[in-house]
C-alpha cells in the first residue's frame, strides 16, 4: 500500500520534504521511522491525515504521516 510521508525542520536534513512510499499491510509508525533510517526519539510529534498519532498507531492505505522534530525555543 502506498503512503505520504511528509519530514519538517530537522528531520528533512539529508533526507526529502515528501515522498510517496510503498509500505507492507499493518506497519505501523515506527516500522516506517525505521524503514526511513529515524531514531524514534528524533520524531516527537507525529500526525497521521492531520491528526495526533503515536508510534504504534497503524498506518492504512493513502495515509499522510507528518513527522516532527522536539521543538525547542526560549
């Protein structure tokens, strides 16, 4: 099944800003996060079709996974 992952801030540093993939049925977000070479911990808001997911959340046909880094700031 087919996917869009969407990377922000940091996370798109040597890697894409969008791209379409190709996923087995039932993987979950960290099976993507590992498949895409993303150290959990570096994914620390997650949305999946614009709405808060987790790493164990199930991922299905057509979804949107947007990834983003801790934000920091003072």
């Amino acid at each position: 099944m087919k996917i869009t992952v969407r990377l922000f801030a940091t996370l798109q540093r040597d890697r894409f800003i969008e791209k379409g993939i190709e996923i087995a049925p039932n993987k979950r977000v960290a099976d993507v996060l590992a498949d895409i070479g993303i150290n959990p911990q570096e994914a620390a808001i997650i949305f999946i079709n614009g709405i808060h997911g987790q790493l164990d959340s199930a991922l299905k046909e057509g979804d949107v996974l947007a990834l983003f880094p801790p934000i920091g700031g003072g």
